[in-house]
C-alpha cells in the first residue's frame, strides 16, 4: 500500500485528519515499515533497534570479537533504511540499542554478558553505549553513512539517559566520528524520573527533542515493576507523580523550544493522549493500530481547546 503523505487532501477517513499536535507512529521491525507508513503517520516517533540485532541472534560483541563490524552495519543500515523509505520527508527518530543484559544471554557471544540481579536497572541504553565505544562506534557510523546517503530525516535518540552529561558524552562520540552534529537531530527519551526534574539541563545542554518513555518512567517514578503480574493494578500511567513529571517536562521543552513527545504505551491510550494534547505536547507515537483513533482523539481535543479558548475571549 502506499504511504499517504499528511500534506495530503483531506478525503477519506481519520487517518487524514490534520492535526498541529503531530501523530507519529512507533515502528519496531522494518517488515512493519509499510503498513505503519499506510496510516498517515506524521513520522516515526520510536523505531527500537534492539529487534533488528535480537534477531540476528548475536550480541554486538560477537560481531566485534569476530571481526565481522561491517555485516552488522550493513544489517542494521538497510533494517533502518527500510523505514527511512517508508516515510519520505518526515522525521524518523531512530534509538539507540535498548536491550537488558538478560536478553543477550541466549544469544551467539551471550555468554560473555554479566549477570544482572536487575537488569532492567543494568548495563543497558546508553549507559552501555557510553561505556562500549566500539559498540556505539558500529552505531554511529550507520547513522553517518545514512545522513550521508541524504537521509536528513533520520534523528536519534538516547535511552535510559539520567544525566545531561551522558547527552554531552554522546553528542561528542558523534562529533569526533565526523558527524556535523549541529545539524542533524540529536535527542534523548525522558523515562528515569531524574532527566525529567532536571529537564532543563538537558534543553541547555542542546538537545533537539525528547519523548517520553513512559513504561519506564512509570515504573521507576511509582516503584512498579511494568513486567511483575503480582503488582499489574498498580500500575498507574496517570499516577499524579507521573503527571506532574511529564507537565514539567513539557513547559520546559516548550519554553526551550525543544520538541516534546511521548512513545510508551500511554500514548496509544486515548485518555492519557487527551491530557496529553490538554498540557502542550508537541506530538504522540502510537502503535500502528492505534493511530487513527489517536489522531481523532488528538483533533477532538485541539478542537475542544479552539472553542473554550474563544469562548472566554469573547465572552460566550
Ligand atoms: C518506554 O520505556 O516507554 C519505551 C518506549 O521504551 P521500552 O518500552 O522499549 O523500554
Ligand atoms: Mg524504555
């Protein structure tokens, strides 16, 4: 099916919809390129490599300690140049590798990966990035040979980021691998509760973008485990603590502004994208079968904002 551009006509169904909050779409597989593309998307909010490498079945430092760098560059390019040609002229913000120890382990070359007693607090996200150079290296150079190639639309964002110095050490491995790194769209995701109370730091330190990784930030703001069935009813995408990290984070990247958008779960979920939408964020990721109900969510919304807005200004 063919990729409908958002400049497109409004004619058929809410997928075309326009909308000033941007719907972008969550992409996890290039095989999924098309289809996410077929929705209108306004871009791609998160494409998570870690799927592209898991399914390779090797971790990264096999492909380093076999002296194989290039074929997992080359598997990585053409995975995300698939979902580059999908979206023709709208952003794609590609992550950097995201995958906890624990799921390397069963893989060629797992057995060299440490035992974690939490892994989802471990060696993962741009902690190990920052910490692997190689590793980070073999992603770097895909990205450049992308930007390259002319891809001005691809931008990359940081997991797990805590600290705006872990955004400046990033921005300076792209540097001194001869990125321009002014020029191209360098971001992080807001999903530990620190980078969202410090927030401001960040937006000095120059970032282009943030989203919120809210599966994430909702278990370690409120202490629950997202994946621990004994705490599920606990799990609280609009816990108040959470809201209010988020509002925070969305004044400040606007009056920066720095685009702010959201990729967890919560921003295929129509009432948390209403309040979204209600307290300023720039755009939503969703999954794929949830954009055209979130992009009527997002136009009912901005609708209803319009008409309370003119409705108090001339007093109606
Ligand atoms: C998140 O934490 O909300 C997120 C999008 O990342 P992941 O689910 O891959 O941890
Ligand atoms: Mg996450």
């Amino acid at each position: 099916q063919e990729a409908v551009s958002s400049a497109a006509p409004v004619v058929v169904g809410s997928s075309k919809i326009i909308t000033a909050t941007s719907v972008k779409v969550n992409v996890s597989m290039p095989e999924a390129a098309a289809r996410a593309a077929a929705t209108g998307a306004d871009g791609v909010g998160l494409l998570r490599i870690e799927h592209l490498i898991l399914g390779l079945n090797k971790t990264p430092n096999w492909f380093i300690d076999n002296h194989r760098e290039e074929e997992f560059i080359q598997e990585l390019l053409n995975g995300i140049k698939v979902v580059l040609d999908a979206f023709p002229g709208k952003p794609v913000w590609v992550r950097t590798l995201d995958a906890p120890t624990d799921e390397f382990r069963n893989m060629q070359g797992g057995k060299s990966e440490p035992i974690e007693h939490n892994p989802m607090l471990g060696w993962r996200g741009i902690r190990r990035d920052l910490q692997s150079p190689k590793q980070f290296r073999l992603q770097i150079e895909t990205f450049k040979r992308l930007w390259d190639l002319g891809y001005d639309n691809l931008g990359i964002m940081f997991p797990m980021v805590s600290h705006p110095n872990e955004f400046i050490k990033a921005k300076e491995e792209f540097k001194s691998a001869g990125v321009d790194v002014e020029n191209v769209d360098l971001g992080i995701m807001i999903e530990i509760p620190a980078s969202a109370v410090i927030i401001e730091d960040f937006v000095r330190a120059g970032i282009k973008f943030a989203s919120f990784g809210t599966n994430d930030l909702i278990q370690y703001t409120i202490a629950i485990d997202r994946n621990n069935e004994n705490v599920t009813d606990m799990y609280w995408p609009k816990h108040p603590a959470v809201l209010a990290l988020i509002d925070r984070a969305i004044k400040a990247c606007r009056e920066g502004g720095v685009e702010v958008s959201i990729c967890g779960q919560a921003g295929s979920e129509p009432d948390m994208v209403t309040w979204l939408v209600q307290h300023g964020i720039t755009s939503v990721s969703s999954n794929i079968d949830a954009i055209a109900k979130i992009r009527e969510t997002v136009a009912r919304t901005e609708q209803r904002i319009i008409l309370e807005g003119a409705r108090k200004n001339y007093g109606l």
